[in-house]
C-alpha cells in the first residue's frame, strides 16, 4: 500500500476526519484504492441487500466534465481519484439471487421472494430513495475508513445529478449519493465543530 502511515482505530479516524479538498501529486496506488473499497464495502445493509456502486474516476477528462457538473468545486478535478457512489434498487432486484446465495438455494430463494414481496408495495421512488439511504452508510464507511488509511475525502453533494448520469451514461433511475474526491491530504482542513453529546444522545435508564 501506498500509505505513509499504519491504518489506525475506527475511534481515532472518527475524531481525526476532516473534509479535504487539496491534495498532494502523490499518486494513490490501486492497492490503496482496493483496500478503501473492500473494507468500505464491509458497511451492513439491510437484508443485505449492498444497493450500492462506486465508479472509480482516474481519467483527467472525465473529472474536469464532471468539476463542471458539479458547480465547478475544484477538488473534482484535482483529485488524485473521484468516486461516484451511485445506488440502483432496480438492478439490486434483480439480482437478489446472489445476494443471499450465502444463504444456500432453498433460503435464499425464499429469502428473494419475501424482500420482492416488500418492494413490490413500494413506487419506484420509495424504492429508490430507500436504496439512497442505504448507500450513505456505505458513504459513512468510505469516508471512515479513508480517514483510517491517512486518505484524504472530500464528500459532495453539490452537483447536478442528471449532467453527472448524462456524462457516465447512467440510468434514469440510477441515485447518487455522493460524489469522494479522494487522494493523499495537501491540507488540514477546517476546524468545525459537531453538536454537543447531551443534544446528540437522549439516555433513557
Ligand atoms: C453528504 C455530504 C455532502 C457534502 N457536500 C459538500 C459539497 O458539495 N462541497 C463541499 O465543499 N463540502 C461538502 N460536504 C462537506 C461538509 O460541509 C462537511 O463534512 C461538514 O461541514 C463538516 O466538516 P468536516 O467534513 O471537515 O468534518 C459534504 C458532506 C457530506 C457528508
């Protein structure tokens, strides 16, 4: 791996996470990308369904395309690796099947056809907002895990979904939950705060 450090604790990587948006030339190796995703691909989803995807942009065209679509934010363009985490409760439908192939044939055809059954009750939209909600903890992973390997992220919500499908060619259907500059961290980042722990947690004892 191309990191310069040892990959420290969830905990650590949790308080030592900021938003990064300038990153040093050093390239990210794809072993260091591999691990990112593997261990972020690690993140639970309910029924196990996994809705989620991750393109992986290196090519400099298709990043300066999409810094335009996304209101010109330059660590788009300038990272070393922009992920586009899409999610797609059409195409995870249709392939139940593997996803609970651990299950063994007879479960896990019954097991296809009870969640079939529940979305089956849902429009399009619920569905696909439903898929949306469970990509953001792969999201939430992604960013922990690269906090963990030195990696600096930089998560945005600021772009135009349809200029980004039109420029990968995406499904109408297709949801993007966040676009991830990623690379090594040229900068600090922003001091912020979080809301205090006694508006965070109510104790009910
Ligand atoms: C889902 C999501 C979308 C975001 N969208 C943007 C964005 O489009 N542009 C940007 O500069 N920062 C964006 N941010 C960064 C937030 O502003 C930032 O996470 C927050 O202010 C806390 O700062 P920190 O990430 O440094 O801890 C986004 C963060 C998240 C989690």
């Amino acid at each position: 791996m191309n990191t310069t450090q040892a990959p420290i604790s969830a905990v650590d990587a949790a308080h030592a996470r900021r938003s990064i948006r300038n990153y040093s030339p050093q390239p990210v190796s794809e072993e260091t990308i591999s691990a990112l995703l593997t261990a972020a691909g690690k993140a639970p989803s309910a029924w196990n369904i996994q809705p989620w995807k991750v393109h992986v942009i290196r090519n400099q065209e298709l990043k300066n395309k999409l810094q335009q679509a996304a209101y010109s934010q330059s660590q788009v363009g300038s990272s070393q690796v922009l992920l586009v985490i899409t999610s797609d409760m059409q195409s995870s439908l249709a392939n139940l099947g593997s996803r609970f192939a651990y299950l063994g044939q007879e479960k896990a055809a019954s097991q296809a056809d009870s969640v079939r059954s529940v979305f089956a009750k849902m429009n399009t939209d619920a569905q696909e907002n439903w898929a949306r909600s469970q990509a953001n903890i792969f999201l939430g992973y992604l960013l922990l895990v690269a906090s963990s390997l030195g990696l600096g992220t930089s998560p945005m919500l600021g772009f135009d979904a349809e200029r980004v499908k039109e420029i990968l060619g995406l499904a109408q259907n297709v949801q993007i939950p966040a676009l991830v500059a990623v690379g090594w961290p040229a900068e600090e980042g922003f001091v912020s705060s979080r809301i205090e722990f006694s508006e965070l947690a109510q104790h009910w004892n």
